[in-house]
C-alpha cells in the first residue's frame, strides 16, 4: 500500500512540475539575398527615374527591330506607357548582350536603388515567331516585346503590371 501511495505521489508531483525548457532557436531573420544570375554591374552615376508617357511622345512609335550588337548597355531613359507599375525611385541599370547558340541572344540585367541590393535576371530574346523574353534566372515566364536596335543603342518595350509597359533605352558602353 505504501508502494501504490509513493507512485500516486510521485506521479503527482511530476504532473505539477514545469515543463523542461525548450531548446533555444535562432529567432533572427536571415539577411536578404541576391540571385546570383550574373556578373553585370550596373554604373551607380547613371541613375534613371520613369517618366509619364505624355512627356515623352516617342514613346507610343513603331520599334522597328534591328541587330543587336553584343556588349554592355546602360539604361538612359524610361518611360511608363498605359498603367505600367515601374519603380518609384531612380536606379541605375546595366544590361549585358551576348549571343545565343540558338541564334538569337541573352540579356543579363542588372538594376539598383541607390544603395539597395541588386536586382539581377538572365533571359533568352528571340524575334522569331514574334520577339520575345524567356527568363531562364531571377524570374521565370515568357514575355512579348518589341524592340529597336542600332550599333550603338538598344530600346526595348516591356510588359510592365496588368495593363502597362515600359519603354526602356539604353546606350552601348564604349
């Protein structure tokens, strides 16, 4: 009888007593970090803000297409067409050309607020059957686009947010 009270009490005790601690977990939330798609480092001085279509008028012209050179390409302008989402700050972006085996090209982008991480994709542009982006790193998708070319400068039009595009110039880097 002893025996069965002793337990009792035992297993009374032990009920009443707190939990073990839980072991302590890293709380702290990880750094963000950057896809690493590329190399291209985009020129920190040459920073761009979008424009509203009406300031711009070219904006709404025909891209007539073209051979795009390879080499490197800083944006100069961009323009927000229809109900194009943008960026909201300047940032400066570099955009790497390199051809294809399949014939057509790859983009390497490299775009960055002042101060703020790199956001960085890899992408195929074909023109046939129609030019297009196909994202191989950073985002994923195909995309339509139209685009201008000329030796020393390239244009391209995006779709940007539902119902919008951007009209992006760039000028090849000597």
């Amino acid at each position: 009888m002893r025996t069965l009270f002793a337990t009792a009490a035992l297993a009374a005790l032990v009920a009443c007593s707190p939990p073990a601690p839980a072991p302590q977990q890293d709380t702290s939330t990880p750094p963000p970090t950057e896809i690493a798609c590329n190399t291209v480092a985009p020129d920190p001085a040459r920073q761009v803000g979008v424009e509203e279509e009406l300031a711009v008028a070219a904006a709404a012209s025909d891209l007539r297409g073209g051979r795009i050179a390879p080499g490197t390409y800083d944006l100069t302008q961009a323009v927000r067409i229809g109900s194009a989402t943008g960026w909201t700050n300047t940032r400066s972006v570099a955009l790497e050309v390199t051809e294809a085996a399949n014939g057509g090209v790859t983009f390497n982008w490299a775009g960055a607020e002042p101060g703020g991480l790199i956001d960085r994709w890899t992408a195929d542009f074909t023109e046939t059957p129609s030019p297009g982006i196909t994202y191989t790193c950073g985002r994923v998708g195909t995309v339509a686009a139209e685009f201008s070319a000329t030796p020393d400068s390239l244009e391209l039009r995006l779709p940007d947010g539902a119902n919008g595009r951007l009209n992006l110039s760039f000028a090849r880097r000597p």
